[in-house]
C-alpha cells in the first residue's frame, strides 16, 4: 500500500468517527515528549534542536514504532526554540536546557503565572490599551521588552515627537532590545521552515496532522495571560462587569481569526484548549454567560468556516456535559483528560466524537493488565454506535514503552469493528 494510501485509510477512519459512524477506533496517542525521549534525547537536546533533525529522528522512529492514525503533540514541546526563549527571557515560561538548569532537562515547559494587570489598571487597561501594554503589559511578559516600562509615548506630542522617539530608540538599553529582536526574527524565520517542512514528510509518509489551527475562549484569554486563575476566579464577583467587557472586546477577533484560518487550512482541525473551564471553577450560572456562551459561538464559526473543532478539555468536566452537547451533529470533537466516560457517552453519544479519558498515568505506572482492562472498559463504553476516537488523556511523556505497546495492541484488536 502505498503511503497516499495509508493516508487516506487513516484520515477517513478518523472522519468516519466525527460523523458518529460505527468502524474501527481511531489510534492517536498524544505524544508530546515520549518520542524524543525513547530515541535517547534530552528535552533540552529537543527544545535547542534548531535544525529540527532531532526532532525528526525521534518522530519518525516512533511512527515507524506504533503506526498511528495521526501525529498530535509532536509540536507543543518548543522545538528549536530554545536560544529565542534565552533572547526573550520570558517571565511567564521555564523550560528545560535554560540558562541556570532551573527545571528538570527532560520536563516539558512550565508556565509561570501571576497578573499582568493589577487591580489598579483596569481603567487604564480599557480607556489607554496602548499606554498599558507598552509600559506594563509588556515588559511584564518578558525581559527584552522592560525597556518599554520608561517611555510615555502618550506625552510625545506632534512637535518634536521625532525628536523624543529619536532619544528613546537610540538609549544603550533600547538599541540592544532592538538587536535582540531582529535576532529572534532571524532565528524564527530559520526554524519555522524545517517545522513546516517536517509537518510535510509526515503526511507524505502517510500520516495526517489534523490540529493545524488554533483558538481560544475569550474567558481563558483573561485567566492566563491577564489576570492569573485566582484573581480571575474572583473577578467573577467583584468585577463580572470588567471581565464580560474584555471577553466581548477579545471575541470579534478570535471569530475573524477563524475564518480566515478556513481559507488557509479548510477541513483541518482548530485545537482548543479549555482551561479555566473545569469542574468546580465556576458555578454553571457563570459557565454558561462567562465561558459557553463565547465558547459555543467559536464552535459554530469554526463549523462554518469548514474546519472541525477540536475541544480539548482539560480538568474534570462532567458537569459541563448539557452545554457541551448544544452543537451540531457529527462536527465536533471533545477530547477530554478526566471525565465520567459513562454519563459523556450518554450526553454526547448521538452528538459529537469523544476523544482521550485514558489515563495517561496508567502508561507510567500502571500493568500492563491495568493498561488492557481500562482500554476495553472505555471501549465497551464509548465505541457502541461510532464516535469515540482513542486518544491518551494528556502527553505521555515518561510512559513505559510495553505499556504503549500493550496499549497500541489493544486498541488495534479489540477496538476492531
């Protein structure tokens, strides 16, 4: 067979299972660090692997290995992108090979988060976004860019603006920003191609990459990158006012972002990642109007715009089953980490494709037996009737490989219609 073929073969198993048809259950484990690590790499090794050869290595030895349905989670991990992050110096990331060795070198990259925008700011934020995000918002995010924290472009007036801007952009510490960031440009457009390029071979090897495009909750915007999770959870009551106002300034433009990643990419998936939704986070009085609302719209515009969504929940989600099944028929897919597989394929059974809900810690400690039991558990359950899509429930990074073995042979017999 050739590799079109297998391509094909692949891509429309997985299709037949977003259109709720009964066949053989899809295989997509989500990778993220396994196969850079059983090729004997470091992840510091992977993320300063600039020539992405590494990286290609590792992938296509695991392919060759387990012959999946698709690639997922192979470019999460910052490929390459090591020396860009040591120019930026972000404030919000650690990531393994950083100078200093300040988390572990085969740990996948740890976000660190605290408010952008203070209690104090908020007018500001709304009246003067641009005065905000030069001198707070920015220089917040990352090293390169505290220069910023010392310029009042809002007092550069017309007569002798030139003269200021000419005194600000010539400063030592500004000139060396600037020379850092053509750097990091230089560097992007170096290493952006080989991981275009990859993601080409691999689908020519005959495996599809399906979550090419990329969205996000207006909601989630606010707790991760503005306002951190314990300041947002309790803007929910003393300032629902503000948080409502950003997510309906941020909405416009993630919907115009969709459609134009529909003309670039159509029938490909748009991955979602739900953070701030879980379980318990928020009552479902303020799930529905701060968080599925917004969520529900983007859906239906990915639909629209020709492209499958691709829902990846993370956290407990149960309770959020009655909203999660108000899209269309056959369209969506809900990847979920923990969930009461039972009562979803109830919700959501006649609706969308479930995905993950396999323990992903099974992989690391668990038997092989435990691995085999609760993948027939969770076949038995969700593959009656199509739908269902086995993936893990996160990355398996530090998986024993005869649990993967044992848990790629289980869904390729008993996961046989």
């Amino acid at each position: 067979m050739t590799n079109q073929a297998k391509y094909n073969e692949r891509l429309n198993r997985i299709n037949d299972a977003i259109a709720l048809k009964e066949g053989d259950v899809p295989l997509i484990p989500i990778i993220q660090c396994y196969p850079y690590l059983q090729a004997g790499y470091t992840m510091a090794e992977i993320l300063y692997d600039t020539e992405v050869t590494k990286a290609r290595e590792s992938i296509f030895k695991y392919l060759d290995t387990y012959e999946p349905d698709a690639l997922m989670g192979h470019a999460y991990v910052n490929i390459g992108q090591g020396p860009m992050m040591e120019l930026a110096n972000p404030h919000t990331t650690r990531w393994a090979g950083m100078p200093g060795n300040i988390i572990d070198k085969n740990s996948i990259h740890q976000w660190i988060e605290f408010p952008f925008l203070e209690d104090d700011e908020f007018e500001m934020y709304f009246n003067n976004r641009t005065d905000w995000a030069l001198n707070y918002g920015m220089p917040r995010g990352a090293g390169i860019l505290e220069p910023f924290k010392t310029v009042n472009f809002g007092a550069m007036g017309a007569n002798g603006a030139y003269n200021a801007m000419a005194g600000f952009f010539s400063r030592p510490d500004v000139k060396d920003m600037i020379e850092k960031l053509w750097k990091i440009n230089e560097m992007s457009a170096a290493l952006n191609p080989k991981m275009a390029q990859l993601d080409i071979d691999v689908e020519a090897y005959g495996y599809p990459i399906l979550a090419k495009g990329f969205a996000g909750v207006p909601f989630d915007g606010y707790s991760d990158f503005l306002r951190g999770t314990l300041d947002a959870m309790a803007d929910l009551y003393e300032r629902p006012e503000d948080v409502m106002r950003y997510c309906e300034e941020v909405l416009p433009g993630t919907l115009e972002m969709i459609k134009m990643q529909g003309k670039m990419i159509p029938g490909k998936h748009v991955f979602m990642a739900l953070h701030k939704g879980m379980d318990g986070f928020m009552n479902d009085e303020q799930y529905r109007k701060f968080y599925w609302e917004h969520l529900q719209l983007i859906i239906n515009t990915i639909i629209d715009a020709g492209m499958v969504p691709y829902i990846y929940t993370e956290g407990p989600y149960t309770t959020r089953l009655d909203c999660l099944k108000e899209v269309p028929k056959g369209k969506v897919v809900y990847h979920f980490e923990e969930v009461d597989i039972v009562k979803a394929k109830e919700a959501l059974g006649d609706v969308a494709t479930i995905a993950g809900a396999f323990p992903v810690y099974l992989l690391d400690y668990g038997t092989k037996d435990q691995v085999v039991d609760e993948i027939k558990r969770i076949i038995d359950v969700c593959a009656p009737g199509g739908g269902y899509i086995f993936e893990t429930s996160c990355g398996m990074d530090y998986a024993k490989p005869e649990n993967v073995e044992a848990m790629v042979d289980t869904v390729r017999t008993y996961g046989k219609k």
